[in-house]
C-alpha cells in the first residue's frame, strides 16, 4: 500500500497564512485491534477506508508476519477475512453499501483482484492480458456507489496496465497518452477514493523514463496530464466529487510536499506550517482532507484540513507515531499509530 501521504488545499492561497492547532482534548479517539493481530514489531492493526456510516477495512498481520483483510462495521463488529489461496489480503476501495475491492498475494507472488460483496460473498478477478509470473497480476484499487471498479494489472512484460470494470462485469482497458511501455512503467490510480460516482479517475501514469506525472480522466475518457510547479515525480492520492485531485510531488532536492488541483486546473502546493515534510492521502466530497506532516524531529502526526484553509493537527496519546490514512463526510479519520514497541492499532478519531 501506497503511505507516502499529501495534503490537499480547497482555496488557492498559501497554507503558510494558515493557522494550525493540535486538538486532541476537542476530539475523540477510537483505538482498537482485530483479534489475532500480532504483537510484534511491524505487526498489528491497519485501518484504510472509512465511508459516511462509520464502517472502515484494513488489514493486519498476525504474528507470523502475515496480513489478513478486515471489515469494521460502524458498531464495532470487526470480520477479518482471506479469498482463498491467499498469503497476503489487502482491501483497498470500498463504496457506501460496504461493497469492497483490493488484492491478494498468492505463493507464488502473484496478485490477483478481488471483489467482496456487502454480504461477504468474495469473487476473484484476474483482468485478460495479466501476466501470471512474479510481482504481475490485477490489482483493485476503488469501488464506487455506482458498482464500478477501478484498477489495473501487471502484464509479463511488467507494465501497468489501467481498466474500469462496470456494474455489470463489462471490462474497459485505456491507454494514458506519454506514459511508458516498459517494465516498472505504465498507469495506475490513486487507492480507495479514485474514483468518482460520475466515473472520474485521478491516475498515476509513469514515462519511458520512470518519471511519474498526474492525469485526470474524465467520465468520457478524457485525459489531462499535469504536474506541479518545481515537481520531479507527481503521484496522485485522491479525487472528490468536483474533481478535484490530491497528491503529492518531490521537488529536485528531494522535498515532499502535497498538492490540490482545482477542477478548473489550477494546482496549489501544500505545506504543512513549520513541518519537514507534507502529505495527505485522502479527500471527502466536501472538500476536507487528512494526512500526515513529519515534525523537525522525525515525528509524524496527523492532520485534517478544512476550507479556509484551517488546519487542525492530531496525535494518538502516547503515540511514537501517527498515520491518518482516510476521513468520511462526517469528518472521522480512520488509520493507524504506532506504539512504543513498534506495534500498530488502528484508531478512529471524530
């Protein structure tokens, strides 16, 4: 899973105007862990995508360095599950009906797509021209209300290769215009909110010299290719419902910062104040984001962002580290931290 994070900005003016408040005695922390999650370093409770009613999935991986897929529902029930024949499950999307899609690792390393229903039924799904070798296979990355689904495989030559997948099993394969035919090249598409109801898809595309640059396709598939100002590899992290993108660039001197690009173009670096390094990992359709910001430290700690913009930061008590990894339209945050020993629990703060 991709956790390098950015941060996203809703009105082009600069965050470093911006006031930012820790407010933890404001809000309420959720902590908790799936039973048979390891105690370990390295182990532990992933929480991923949160969606309006509360309900989450992640993963975690038990004490024999495994990961295993879960679904928290918004009363707490936690239902941890594999497709069978797997070694690694990772969910990714899910829509508002609990409907649920990501990948699994067989023995060989291979990856292959999954579908699982709000009712737990789980369907494989191997996109036609996905190579079967190691490191290749289809990848689900996002679910929407609608029951499309986005993702891309990893042909034999080691090329990402992007489709949308519709409501009724109908499979459309595209080509993002620039983007490179070797191996470790291609497109993909930012995880859990990359696309849109109407069809929209923030996209990853990589060149023939293994630069990364930004696109956004539009429902008719359209695409429009862009890159922030003094970036060296644009990733994009997110999209909402005016199609607005989040990501994330590094500059020349290896930088990181976020970005937001307004749905008439024009893109906003994103800076947390006084922070090392900026990023952010998902936007709601109300335009308020979450993510993370390293500290002068080396602390990381978590973040939402609101119109304005308004900043108001966030650590887990007792935290070695804070990961905000999504927020839903009531503004609950869902990720993990990472204790003393360096074990990880998810939380739930709102």
């Amino acid at each position: 899973m991709k956790r390098i994070i950015i941060a996203m900005l809703v009105l082009c003016v600069c965050f470093v105007a911006a006031a930012s408040m820790h407010a933890n005695a404001k809000h309420k922390f959720t902590k908790f862990n799936v039973p048979g999650a390891g105690t370990g370093s390295g182990q532990g409770t992933f929480g991923e995508g949160i969606v309006d009613d509360g309900s989450l999935n992640g993963y975690y991986i038990d004490s024999n360095g495994i990961p295993h897929g879960f679904l928290r529902s918004s009363s707490g029930k936690i239902t941890s599950f594999d497709p069978t024949g797997s070694v690694a499950t990772f969910p990714v999307g899910m829509n508002s009906t609990l409907a649920m899609c990501g990948y699994y690792v067989d023995s060989n390393t291979v990856y292959h797509g999954f579908l699982r229903s709000a009712a737990g039924k789980i369907t494989v799904f191997n996109a036609p021209g996905a190579g079967t070798g190691s490191a290749q296979g289809t990848i689900l990355e996002d679910v929407n209300d609608s029951g499309e689904v986005a993702g891309f495989y990893i042909d034999s030559n080691g090329v990402e290769n992007p489709f949308v997948r519709s409501s009724t099993g109908k499979l459309t394969k595209f080509k993002v215009p620039g983007v490179g035919t070797g191996s470790g090249q291609g497109a993909g598409m930012a995880g859990f909110d990359g696309l849109t109801d109407a069809g929209a898809i923030a996209v990853d595309g990589i060149d023939s010299n293994g630069v990364n640059h930004g696109y956004l396709r539009s429902p008719s598939g359209t695409f429009t290719e862009f890159d922030p100002t003094g970036s060296v590899n644009t990733y994009v992290t997110g999209i909402d419902a005016k199609n607005g993108i989040v990501g994330e660039y590094f500059d020349s001197a290896g930088g990181l910062h976020g970005f937001y690009r307004s749905f008439n173009g024009t893109i906003t670096p994103i800076n947390y104040p006084n922070a090392v390094a900026t990023a952010v990992y998902n936007i709601n359709s109300s335009g308020v984001g979450t993510g993370l910001y390293v500290d002068s430290s080396g602390v990381y700690h978590g973040f939402v962002v609101s119109p304005g913009p308004k900043f108001t930061g966030f650590s887990v008590p007792g935290a070695s580290a804070t990961v905000p990894v999504s927020n839903n339209d009531s503004d609950a945050v869902t990720g993990d931290y990472v204790d003393s020993n360096g074990v990880a629990h998810g939380f739930i703060w709102q």
